[in-house]
C-alpha cells in the first residue's frame, strides 16, 4: 500500500515537470538575439586626400618629411665685377623656373631642406673699352643646403629662418661670338641665407613663401687667347669676375608624407 502511494504520486508529478521543461525551452527559444560586435569605424573614414581629418596633424614638426613644387625668380646682383684688360662689369639677366625642394624636420624646431633647380642667363659686359659687349648664355644649376629654425612647430602658420651653402654648376655655355669666341665659367660655392613661412591649407599640403640670398663670387675666362701659337681671332684670354649674388623668390605648394 506505502509503494502504491509513492508511485502515485510520482505519476501526480509528471505533468508539472513536463510543464516546467516546456516553459524553459520556450525562454530559450524567445531570448532576444544578441548582435555581433563590430569595430567601430573610424572617424576619418571618408575623408579625401584635399581634407583635414580628425587625426591630420596640425603644423609641421619632427620626422616630417615634404617634396614642394614652387616657381622661382633668380636675379641675380652682380654686386661687383671685373673684365680684365679691357674694364667694365659683368650683368645677367633675371629668369623665372620652377623648383623642387625635399625638407626633413630632425626635430620640431630644425629642419634641412635641400632644392633643385636650374636656369639659364644671357650675359653682357658693360662700360667696357668696347662698349656694351655681348658674352653669351650660359645654365647654372645650384643646389643648395639650408638648416632652418622653425619658430611655431604644430601651427598652422611657421615662419623660419636659415643658412646653408650653395655649389654652382655652369654648364652648356654659349658664347655670343664676334668679340667673344669662347665662355668658360668656373663652378663656385659659397654660404646662403634663407627666410620664410609654411601655410597649411588642407590635410597635409602646406603653401611655401621662400627668400634666399645666395653668395656668389663666380670667376671665369672669355675666349682662348692663343692655339698653337696663334692668338685667336677675338683677341687674347681675359680673365672675368663677377659677384653674382642671385636673390631667389618663390613661391610653391608642399606636401607631408
């Protein structure tokens, strides 16, 4: 009789259990689905090559590294000179080229900046014993090395100053003929001065507005004086100098990398 109860109460049981299961598996069944995490996207996302970001880095400073694209005008001083035996003094004529300029900042003041150009100038001997003489042509290409300080790293608008060196190199010269059969000019160095600012427009280009002061003491020779024995038919070798001294300006758009 005491098992008889027992079974019939576990029989008793039975439907509310089942009831339970079936109520568990209906929570499981009716749980909100979690959705997946996803990497938020990042602020700049978007952005274009011409825009200032989120994360664009304000101003120039260390580790920056910049090519600039500029026009220049070279014109030179021709602060003093001399055209041997026959008096005078030299003058070049002034040029517009472009320019391409490589800069990198060692730290947020300090940067080296490198430029490569080149340009060609007619060139005149005036107040001579014969008058205006005309000497010829000649291309000069002078790289030059600047150290600059820069006075507002992480700004927008950083002016700086500078000083370096400059190598010139005189190559394809023309002389004009007549009076004049032969130019030789030697290639020369000597230090330069430098003043300027960086704008930044946009993302990671910047404007250029550049001032340099080179010094140039450039010595050369006109015609050959004498082959084989002969004197050449323009006259003996003179020996010229000229203190060129270009002022370059410009004016160009850089971009960081």
């Amino acid at each position: 009789m005491k098992h008889a109860l027992i079974l019939a109460s576990a029989l008793s049981m039975l439907p509310l259990a089942a009831h339970a299961q079936s109520s568990m598996q209906g929570a499981y069944v009716n749980a909100p689905v979690t959705a997946p995490l996803t990497k938020p996207m990042s602020s700049n996302a978007g952005c274009g090559l011409f825009e200032t970001c989120a994360n664009t880095k304000i101003g120039l400073g260390r580790g920056d590294f910049l090519i600039r694209a500029s026009a220049i005008g070279v014109l030179p001083e021709d602060m003093s000179s001399s055209v041997g035996v026959i008096g005078g003094r030299v003058k070049a004529t002034n040029q517009v080229m472009p320019e391409l300029t490589f800069e990198y900042f060692f730290s947020d003041h300090i940067s080296l900046d490198l430029i490569a150009a080149s340009t060609r100038h007619e060139l005149a001997a005036e107040g001579t014993a014969l008058g205006h003489v005309d000497v010829g042509s000649t291309w000069v290409l002078p790289p030059t090395l600047t150290l600059a300080w820069h006075f507002r790293p992480h700004k927008r608008f950083n002016p700086y100053i500078g000083a370096g060196m400059t190598l010139a190199f005189f190559y394809n010269m023309q002389p004009a003929g007549g009076a004049v059969n032969k130019l030789d000019l030697r290639t020369t160095v000597g230090p330069a001065a430098d003043i300027g600012f960086d704008y930044q427009l946009a993302g990671n280009w910047f404007l250029n507005v550049d001032a340099k002061q080179m010094f140039l003491s450039v010595p050369g020779r006109l015609n050959d004086g004498a082959t084989n024995g002969v004197a050449a038919p323009s006259g003996p070798s003179i020996h010229v100098r000229d203190s060129l001294n270009p002022t370059v300006v410009g004016m160009g758009i850089g971009y960081r990398f």
